[in-house]
C-alpha cells in the first residue's frame, strides 16, 4: 500500500500530459505549415515520458509502478481488439485492392451515380454500413479503399473523401442498435436502446441532411468513364458479404475475415493471384497498419497513466461544479462526454466513465433518462470523428495515405452533428416513455 491515498479532487498533474501533446502538436504544425512534419507516434511518446517523470496522485510510485500502469493500459482488452481490426482492416484493403474489388465498385459509381451525387452517395452508403455492422471501424476499413479510388479518378479532395467516409462511420457507431457506445449510454441510464435510438434520430435526420446538401455542392472533375472497362459483378461479392454479415450481428472481427476469405477465393478463381499472391496481400495490408497500431498502443498507455495520476478525477469535479439548472446539467454532460473522448479516444469508455455522474445530474434537475443517453453517445461520437489521434481517423488517414489531421476539417457530419446537437441543448426537447424496460437489449 502507499502512504499517499489518492485525492478525492483528484489531481490536475494528471493532465499536463495531454496538453503537452496538444501545445507540441499544434504548435509544431503553425511553426511549420503542415500537421504531417510532426509524427503522431513521437508526439504521444513524448507525452509518455513527461507522464511518467510527473507525479499527481502517484507521489510514491516508482518507475516500474508507473510503467506497470502504462504497460496494462496499453495493452487492455479493448486496445487489443482495436488493433486485430486495424490489422484485419488492413488485410481487407489489400486483398480486395490486389482482387479489382476496389476497383470494380469504383467503376460502378462512377458509371451508375449522378456527378452531383457522386460523394453524397459515398456518405449515404456509409451511413448504411455503418447502421448494419455497429462499428465505425468496420466501415472505415471496408469504404475508405472505395472512396479514395473514386477521389482519385473523379479528381476529388483525398481529406474530402476521408472526411466523409468517417462521418458516415460516426452515423452508424452513434444510432446503431448493435452500436456498443450506444448500448453501453442506454445501460447506464437505464432506459431501452430503443428509446435512445428515438432521441438521437431526431438530432441525427437533421445533420445528415445538412451534410448531404453541403456535400452536392462539392466539386467533381471529370471522370473518362469510357476508359473505366467492363464492370465484373461478381468483384463486389467481398462487400456483399461484408455487409449481409453485418446485418446478422456476427464479430466484426469474423465479418472481415470472410470479407478477406471471399476476396482471396475469387482472386485465386480469377488468376488476379496464386494463393502465395493471396497470403502477400494479407501481410502487406496488416503491415500497412503498423504505424496506427503501436499509436493506439501508445494512446492506451498514456490515457491509463492520467488516470492513475488522478487527471479524470480532477476532471470530473471541476466540470460537475458548473452544472446549475437543466441546462447546465446537460451543457455538463454534452461538455464532458466530448472531453472524456478527446483524452481517452474511445467513446465508449468516454461513455462508462461519464455516464454515473451524468445519470445523477439527471435525476438532480429532471432530464429525461433517454435524453441523457443520447447526449452521451452524440457528444462522444461528435469528439471520436474530429480527432487526429483516434482510430476512425488513424485509419482512414493510413489507407488514403494522408495525415489524419488533414482529414478533421472536412468531418462535416460530426460538425453538422455538434451543432445541431447544441441548439437542441438549448430547447425544451425532452422525449418521452423513456422509463426503463425488463431488457436493454
């Protein structure tokens, strides 16, 4: 045991590590003109090290104490399946790229889909995959190989494409009923994920029709579509299959494994590769990924050791003082929904730390419960699409071969989605029936 039992207050120490990271990465870019002349990856490590040489609520921890810390937080279940889908994602990519898959839905968008609703239609589909697989991960690793194909040959803005690609993901990981951020809001609040589902839709029709119009204006170049060739049908079966799965509620772990095993069978069947062809486009995807993985490592170790050093707690009962009136309760839990998620890049976990508190802040000034869900798993999905250092945009960024900062101006859905979502913070908007069920599903 140590002498030193932790602060209830917490401590605000445990937050200088995070803005050490935002001052060295901003400031790196004004400096020098670019976000990509400072790398992710070094920028967290730095952030690291002066987490581990500060002590807040660790006045007697040694340096193995806290490399301990850093070791399990890096390494926790939740870090370990987002890396087996960065690597899975990767191997999708490939394999459907070495097949003509990516190439055929190119083809076929590019041939059937009007100009002016070329990149809406790219938003929608991923607003569709996204509602089936639950998972913005997912979808990022089965759309954005599309949406940059098309970005290239139609001329198009790669950020751009990236940008709504993620905000098509950020639809279905916040309205999704197999969602685990939306679940995970509903649980703890107790009210039915249906219920949330009703709340949040009425936010969500709003910001994907301001971000379909926005995108109609976007300029498209001119595509030579006669030197596009014949469109083989039976390419997109990878994607079929992808998202008849998703439909099922199946792993999206499992959902990409036989997106990859269909891939590799018709590639095999077709002579676009020999099965050592097909085993090599597996590698190259999963080491395509290697950069965005050991960042997310990185960023799971640094979040622990703020915690440990009592930067959450701090945190938290700073924000809770402010909370006076409806308003302010849900201004509170809109504000630390969206901060939780910029420290911790996981908007469920965001949502299981803030969720207890914004329960009570409910029952306190009489907030509906499905209402405070849907403010939690919004604000939290509205901070994971505008972060560079988040999964959504890691990966996006590593597949478009571009910065993932470049990519946070043009998340047009995730700011359609905040603004939105505050001007209803303003109103009187509360739903109703939202008292809890036997099942939350």
């Amino acid at each position: 045991m140590k002498s030193n039992e932790p602060s209830p207050k917490g401590n605000f120490i445990g937050l200088v590590p995070l803005i050490f990271f935002l001052i060295l990465y901003i400031s790196s870019a004004t400096l020098t003109g670019s976000f990509d002349n400072m790398p992710l990856l070094v920028a967290m490590i730095l952030a690291s090290i002066v987490a581990v040489l500060l002590k807040g609520d660790n006045q007697d921890d040694t340096l193995s104490d806290k490399l301990n810390v850093f070791f399990k937080g890096a390494g926790q279940e939740t870090m370990m399946l987002m890396i087996m889908i960065f690597l899975f994602a990767g191997a999708f990519y490939y394999i459907t790229k070495s097949m003509h898959a990516v190439t055929t839905i190119t083809n076929i968008g590019l041939t059937y889909l009007p100009k002016s609703f070329l990149v809406p239609g790219v938003f929608i589909m991923g607003c569709i995959l996204s509602f089936a697989m639950g998972t913005s991960m997912g979808t990022v690793a089965a759309l954005m190989p599309i949406a940059a194909s098309i970005g290239q040959m139609a001329h198009i803005s790669m950020p751009l494409m990236a940008g709504v690609v993620v905000g098509g993901a950020m639809f279905g990981d916040d309205l999704s009923l197999i969602s685990s951020s939306a679940i995970v809001a509903a649980k703890t609040q107790g009210v039915t994920i249906f219920n949330e589902f009703k709340a949040n839709v009425m936010m969500v029709i709003p910001a994907v029709v301001i971000t379909t119009v926005l995108l109609m204006t976007v300029h498209v170049g001119r595509a030579d579509v006669s030197s596009l060739g014949a469109i083989h049908w039976l390419n997109i079966l990878p994607y079929i299959v992808v998202i008849t799965l998703s439909f099922m509620n199946i792993n999206v772990l499992i959902v990409l494994l036989m997106g990859i095993l269909t891939a590799a069978a018709i590639g095999i069947s077709s002579g676009s590769f020999a099965v050592i062809g097909a085993l090599n486009a597996v590698h190259k995807g999963m080491l395509s990924m290697a950069d965005v993985s050991l960042i997310a490592i990185v960023v799971g170790g640094l979040a622990a050791l703020m915690t440990h050093m009592g930067g959450i707690k701090w945190l938290l009962n700073k924000i809770t003082k402010h909370a006076h009136g409806a308003l302010g309760g849900k201004f509170v839990m809109a504000f630390l929904s969206l901060l939780l998620d910029v420290i911790t890049t996981n908007n469920t976990v965001s949502i299981m730390i803030a969720g207890p508190i914004s329960k009570n802040l409910s029952e306190t000034y009489h907030i509906s419960k499905a209402y405070t869900a849907s403010i939690l798993d919004i604000f939290s999905c509205v901070g994971q699409g505008l972060i560079p250092y988040g999964g959504q945009l890691l990966m996006a960024g590593a597949i478009a071969r571009i910065s993932p900062a470049s990519i946070v101006p043009y998340s047009w859905y995730c700011m359609a989605l905040g603004v939105v979502s505050v001007i209803f913070l303003f109103s009187r908007f509360s739903p109703k029936n939202d008292q809890p069920k036997t099942s939350t599903n």
